[in-house]
C-alpha cells in the first residue's frame, strides 16, 4: 500500500521550504506553494541556479502570516501578510518563457530582500486573478499554476531517494530535491509508472518527469554547492542529456490531505519512460 509520508510547501519559490502534515490542495497545487516570488530589475524570476544563498532564507506560516528569516539568525524576520490584500501595483514577471500579472508587495520588502541576498531583488505575489497556464503540451484541462518552473506539484517515492543514497558516498536529504509529496510503500521508483492516482477522492496525474537541475547540488542549511546527486543520477537516471528524478503532477478536484493517507493507484503506464539497470 502506497501512503503519504512528507508533504512540502514553499510559499517563497526558491526559498526554505515547510514540511506540514496536511494541506487543502486544488488545481493550482498545495495551498500557499510558491504563492510569492523575487524578481530582479527586469522582472525576471529569481532562484537558488544562479544564487544559492536564496536557500539560507528559511519560510513559516503562523496566525495567517508569512514570517521569513535567516536560518542563521532566526530571530531577525520579516513579517507579511499570507494573502496580501489586492493591489493596482501590478506588473508582468517572467518565469521562464512564461509571463504573467503579479502582484508588487511593497519597498520594504524589496530592501530587506535585496540586504539579505545581497542582490538587487523585488518580492511580489501572485493574485486569484492571474492564470499562468500549464504548458497546452501536457495540460488535461487547461489547467493554471502559481511560481513553481511548470507544475503545480512534484512527487517521488521514499524507496527512490533511498535508492539514490545508497549509491552515494554521502546520503541527502529530502530537502535537496524540493518535492511538495513524498510516498512510503513502493518500490525505487515507482513515481515513473505512475499515470493516475487518487487521495481522498482528489485525483492526481503524473504528466511529465522531472528533469533536475543544479539546485539539486546546494546544501541547503549552508548555501554550499557540489557535484551530487546529478553526478550519480548520470550514471542511471539519464536520458536525453537530462537526469531524472520524480514526477510532475496535475491535480483534478480539491479537498484536503495528510500525511498518512492512502494513494489509490488507478492507471499506470506500461513501462517507465526511463530503464533503470
């Protein structure tokens, strides 16, 4: 039997990440996921590939407020709103090839951003009102997303990361791969077989792999960057001078779920997409 196991959120994309035990989740993913982004002066996306200090800024949610802080001084943080109220400073950011209508938070937040990453940054939210659509490539039905790089969320299973461990010198953490589910009770991976799966009658299907980049290589308690995993990833988990760990997923349906749940498979692909020896 498949089952829950972690559930992640990142209200800031690229920041810390929250392991939490339950969350609401709808069409655009887990509920608050990547809801805020940093943009530089061109209003174009910032993340952890070219500034890898980004990870030493840690998210949390308390009494409906985003608190942000320094991992390595927690007691200096920066407070906003959760959900900020609408606002006419609107302006379009880039995300890729995307571009779509976010939301300027104010100056404050610009300058504490820019003196804690020590780059020149503007924080902004994403609004009801926008739909950034998934690519029409792998959409189901016409399917939005909020500041992740394409999906609303990112699966894998615990035996697939532990499989990857094994083969390493130095076993990572959960928190190197970013993922918003992971799954306990299934085989190294497992996720490539995976088309269509329900939890709690919300129904959950894995588009496309998950091609990893170099943020997989940053520690993120320390900011430090390395060659692992994608060295190792390399040497079985490549294909089309891509390596692969996990699986997009679009949600269809809303509801809540938790750490614990059963994961109905409903439909898998007949064979995965990648062999693994």
């Amino acid at each position: 039997m498949l089952k829950v196991s972690h559930l992640f959120i990142y209200p800031v994309k690229s920041l810390g990440g929250i392991e939490v035990s339950s969350s609401d989740v709808g069409i655009r993913g887990l509920q608050h996921d990547r809801r805020f982004l940093l943009i530089d002066e061109n209003n174009r996306f910032l993340t952890q590939r070219e500034f890898p200090q980004m990870a030493l800024l840690q998210t949390e949610i308390k009494n409906e407020e985003l608190l942000i802080f320094p991992k390595q001084a927690p007691s200096e943080v920066f407070v906003l709103p959760l959900s900020p109220k609408p606002s006419v400073k609107n302006i379009r950011v880039q995300i890729w090839d995307d571009e779509c209508e976010a939301q300027l938070i104010n100056a404050e937040a610009d300058k504490w951003f820019s003196e804690n990453l020590k780059i020149n940054c503007r924080l902004v939210y994403m609004p009801d009102s926008t739909q950034r659509k998934v690519d029409a490539d792998y959409a189901m039905n016409n399917e939005t997303v909020n500041f992740p790089d394409a999906f609303p969320m990112l699966i894998f299973a615990q035996a697939s990361l532990d499989e990857l461990n094994n083969r390493l010198a130095e076993k990572l953490p959960i928190n190197r791969f970013r993922p918003n589910m992971v799954f306990s009770g299934g085989f190294p991976f497992e996720e490539d077989l995976l088309k269509h799966f329900k939890i709690n009658d919300i129904n959950f299907y894995c588009v496309k792999p998950s091609a990893r980049c170099v943020i997989t290589t940053t520690d993120q308690q320390t900011g430090r960057t390395g060659k692992e995993p994608l060295k190792t990833l390399a040497t079985f988990r490549q294909k089309n001078n891509k390596v692969f760990f996990g699986q997009n997923v679009l949600v269809s349906g809303e509801g809540k779920i938790n750490v614990g749940d059963e994961i109905k498979i409903i439909e898998q692909y007949e064979q995965s997409f990648l062999t693994v020896p």
